[in-house]
C-alpha cells in the first residue's frame, strides 16, 4: 500500500513540474534564439511591452505560432534560465539542433 501511494506522490509531482515549467518543453519543442538583442514581448505585438532582451543561443522551450494582422508571426516562449513566459518573433528562433 505505501508503495502505491509513493509512485502515486510521483506521479503527481511529476505532473505539476511539467505544467509549471511549461508543457511545450516537455513535448520536445526546444528552440533557440539566433540572433542577439531578440525582444521577449509580453503580448504578439511590437507595441507589447518588452519583459527582457534575449540573446542569441539562449535556449527556449516554445508552445504555439500567432500570425498578426500585418502577417507577422510571433512564438509563445518559455525561458528556463529566466522563469519567463512571452512573445518573440518566429523568425528570430531556431530549432535547437540538441534535441
């Protein structure tokens, strides 16, 4: 019985550091920026505010791809070094040959 209820805390556990840490990440979407002074935007716009500048190498876990109205598509990222959630230009991140 102990025994169950262990892998059942691990299970749990697990689950709860996948959300937390993004679920992109643990789905094998690993990115990275190619250029340097990339600005990591709270919303998919150039008139979002900016959270950070990120520079190039910078790994990042990414989620999804928002087309805006002037055609620009923007990455939903997650940088773990950071702890930070945002918006980047898809041109500016590349797929990290790592994984």
């Amino acid at each position: 019985m102990n025994m169950y209820r262990s892998l059942l805390c691990v299970i749990i556990i697990s689950l709860v550091i996948l959300l937390v840490h993004g679920v992109g990440v643990a789905q094998g979407l690993h990115g990275i920026i190619n250029t340097d002074g990339v600005n990591l935007r709270s919303g998919p716009s150039t008139s979002s505010e900016v959270i950070t500048v990120l520079s190039a190498g910078e790994p990042v876990g990414y989620f999804d791809v928002i087309t805006d109205a002037d055609g620009n598509k923007w990455t939903n990222v997650y940088v773990s070094s950071t702890r930070q959630r945002g918006y980047a230009l898809a041109c500016y991140i590349s797929l990290d040959p790592r994984y």
